[in-house]
C-alpha cells in the first residue's frame, strides 16, 4: 500500500507546492524576513498547523525552497568532457547567486541567528551534503570517461568559493574570462594531486 504523503502528485506534492510558490512570492516581494509561518500560510491557503508540522519552522522553509530553487536551475551538467562541464556550473552558479535570494542559503549558514534550530541545521546539513554528492557524481562521470580525478572541494575551494566570495563582498561579477581562469585552475589541482598508495 502506497502512503498518501509519500505519493508523487498527490495532497502532500501540492501542499509543499503552493508553500513554496508561497514562500518565492514573499521572497521576491519584501525578502528573506518577510518569509514567516503566518505570512506563508495567508498566502498559500494552508493551515499554519500543516506548515510547522511538515517544516517545523519559516527558516526551514526558506531553505526546501533554496533547494527547489537549486535543483532548477543549477542541476549538474552533462557535456561530455570536465571542462566544459565546469564552465556550464560556474556559469550557472555565478547568474544563480547573483538573482534575489540568491544568497540565502550562505546567510543561512554565515548568519544563523534566531532562526538556527536543530531542524535548520540539520536541513541545512542535508542539502549541503546532497549538493556535495551532486558535484561528485558528476566528476565521477569524468572519471569514467578517462578525465582526471577531482573531489567535490576542489570544486568548492576552486569554483564556487570565489563567485559566492565576490557576491558577498560586492566585488565586480564573474566574466566568461575568469570563469574559463577558475576552471583551469580547478583541473590544474588533479595534475598536482599525488597519487594515493
């Protein structure tokens, strides 16, 4: 027997949707602060009760919707060679970061404050660990395809540390120059990497 919660499409599937739709709508509007149980569930015509059951608080919410956010629009590419495969996630991290609410889930992390409970934490410690896995997977597949060995914090460290430091501190943007710069240079740390016993 198939549980009703768990069924694609069905009252849950909607029910996070329209939260969500909720929440972006909020977030567009006045921002991260405006994002609140009874500001969501006005808006969403869900019951604040189902809300704090299922998300149990506003910064949770804040973050699943990061998460949707992330997995439209930045999903891993698939070119068929690492290099180009790098230069689409960097473009495409650079526009994501630098769109509204872009920076939320950093904030979240930088700047937990009042809303920084278990459950946060630990979502937050969920989606960091599914987004590690992702990038993963998809220098695995390089591997696969006889391409040089990368860990997923090369990435960070190499790529994505530098678009979100520049967005955070208000330094100029990331061009297609220095983006083709942060990729070589990830692929130049497999070239130096000693090798494993």
């Amino acid at each position: 027997m198939i549980d009703k919660q768990q069924r694609p499409g069905g009252r849950s599937a909607r029910t996070r949707e329209a939260v969500l739709a909720a929440a972006a709508q909020l977030m567009h509007e006045s921002g991260e602060e405006a994002i609140t149980i009874p500001a969501v569930a006005e808006r969403s015509g869900v019951h604040p009760t189902t809300i704090y059951r299922r998300w149990g608080s506003a910064a949770v919410v804040l973050l699943d919707l990061q998460t949707a956010r992330l997995s439209r629009s930045a999903a891993m590419p698939d070119t068929g060679t690492l290099r180009a495969d790098l230069l689409a996630y960097g473009t495409t991290a650079a526009t994501d970061i630098a769109a509204p609410g872009g920076l939320a889930l950093v904030r979240a992390a930088l700047e937990p404050g009042a809303r920084d409970t278990p459950a946060v934490r630990t979502r937050r410690a969920e989606v960091l660990a599914q987004r590690a896995a992702e990038i993963q997977e998809m220098l695995d597949r390089a591997v696969e395809r006889g391409e040089p060995a990368l860990d997923y914090r090369d990435v960070i460290d190499g790529l994505l540390a530098p678009i979100y430091l520049r967005q955070i501190l208000q330094v100029d943007g990331i061009d297609d120059a220095h983006l083709v710069h942060l990729v070589d240079r990830v692929l130049a740390t497999a070239a130096v990497r000693p090798v494993e016993p």
